[in-house]
C-alpha cells in the first residue's frame, strides 16, 4: 500500500456507514486495515502524527481518520510543511470535510457520490464572506453556485443585508465601549462573528450609507421582477468595490483613492479586443 494524504469531501450529515463504503470502493488498497479516528475539533496535531508513525500490535498498516478536517489544519499555520513530512508516514491519513480541499492541497482527492446530487446549501455563507473579504472572483464563484442550486435571491439579498446591519451594530457598540461578551449577549452573536467585524476597517458615516444604499437598491429591483442574476452579481460587485474603497480611504486617512476594474480581482484581467471592433 502506498502511503499517501487524502482530502475526502463528505456532506456533514452523511453517515458514515453510507460514505465509508463507497470510499473503499475506490480505494482498493485500503480494505481490511485497520481504521483509527480522530475529531479534528479536539485533536491535537502531534497526536495525530504520533499515530501516523506508530504501529499497533496486530496491524502492519492501518488509515487515520479526521474528521472536520477544515478546522484541524486552522490550529496549524505551517501544515503545508507539515504535510510534507506526513507523506513519509508508513499509514495513510484521509482527511474528512464537507468543505473543499485548501488552495494549496496538493495531494489525493475524493469525494462521494451523494455531492453531486445534494445543494450546497453553506455556498450563500460563502458569498457573503467572500464579500466581506473583498474577495470579488470568490464572490462571484459562490454566488453562481447559490444560482445553480436555486437560491432565492431575496433570502439571499436579506443574509447579506443581515450581516451588514449586525456589522453596523457592532461597530456602534465597539465605539460605545462595550466589552465582545457585552456584545455577544446583546446581539445573540458568537464571538467570532465579532472579532469578524473588529479586524475590518472602522466604515464611516457616509460609507455605511452606501452600502445600505446599494442593498435597498437590490431589493427594490428584486420585487420589480428584474433579473435575479444580474442584480445580485452587479450589487456584488458594487459591494466588493465599496469594501475596498472604505478600506483604503480609511487607510489614507479619508483621501480619494479611485480603484480600476482590474484591481478587483485577484488575478490581473487579460485586455481583450471588443467583438465589433
């Protein structure tokens, strides 16, 4: 058997049983060895790794099992180097999430069957951290597959009008003085929502108005029966512009700062001839 990671991609909800299987169908090499599991909530990485390079006293090989392993590789800031060391392991490590492997995973691939019939239905969540983040090519992303997944674009227009608004609140109480347990207890809020907020730039009077300006807007065209599609990729551009705009004028203490269409995105726009020239 050759030793290896694996990133295996799971609905949350999906039992085991249903999923276990289907993985060892593709993976022939893996059945009847020994499986061992851990939580990646409450796992430490130097547990797991211990049993990556340890042997037990009837099993040659045996597969290691993490669960939630989107939350396990926060707790490390260097498992990228960390990984590397791991493929050297004489077991296989499979790591499980209902999230997609990290951008800088280079290693096996899986995912089951059941993904490709089910909704995804955290991909509205995404697109409004991907706003938050200033993040526009992720923004659109995850806002097409909220389409494709037959999101209803007012649900969708009153999450992100949500966020802003618990945005604005935290800020005010920031400003009041209020302690993030004073917060949290007042909002009904976890408390990484606000430390969400704390790390963005303090928005002034007049940028908060424009941002509720283009969310009134949305709406307004969404209940005059205009197209969905467009309105929500238009708002979310002006919306990932505006976090930017703030951002910046805050950082350059109020001054003019006027970004280009390119400056968007986090890979620089090809200049293309238009088709009628």
């Amino acid at each position: 058997m050759k030793s290896s990671l694996i990133w295996v991609r799971v609905p949350e909800n999906q039992a085991w049983a249903k999923w276990w299987p289907e993985f060892l169908k593709a993976h022939e090499s893996l059945k009847a060895i020994e499986v061992q599991k851990f939580n990646g909530m409450e796992v430490s990485w130097g547990i797991v790794g211990d049993a990556l390079f340890s042997f037990s006293l009837f099993h040659k090989k045996k597969v290691i099992v993490v669960t939630q392993a989107d939350k396990f590789l926060k707790k490390e800031k260097k498992w990228m180097d960390i990984a590397l060391k791991w493929m050297k392991a004489p077991h296989t490590l499979v790591l499980v999430s209902e999230d997609e492997a990290p951008a800088h995973w280079t290693y096996q691939e899986w995912r089951t069957g059941a993904l490709e019939d089910s909704q995804d239905e955290k991909a509205v969540f995404r697109w409004i951290d991907a706003i938050h983040s200033e993040s526009l090519d992720s923004a659109l992303k995850e806002l097409q597959i909220c389409i494709d997944n037959g999101q209803v674009a007012l649900v969708a227009l009153q999450l992100l009008s949500r966020h802003f608004r618990l945005g604005r609140l935290i800020q005010y109480a920031t400003d009041k003085g209020f302690s993030d347990q004073e917060i949290a207890a007042a909002f009904k809020i976890p408390s990484f929502a606000i430390q969400k907020w704390r790390k963005k730039s303090r928005r002034h009077h007049r940028q908060w108005l424009k941002i509720f300006e283009y969310l009134q807007a949305a709406d307004l065209q969404l209940k005059s029966n205009e197209d969905s599609r467009w309105t929500l990729r238009m708002l979310t551009l002006k919306m990932v512009r505006q976090e930017l705009q703030a951002r910046r004028q805050t950082q350059k203490q109020n001054k003019s700062v006027f970004l280009k269409p390119s400056e968007l995105f986090s890979q620089p726009l090809l200049p293309i001839e238009p088709s009628f020239s």
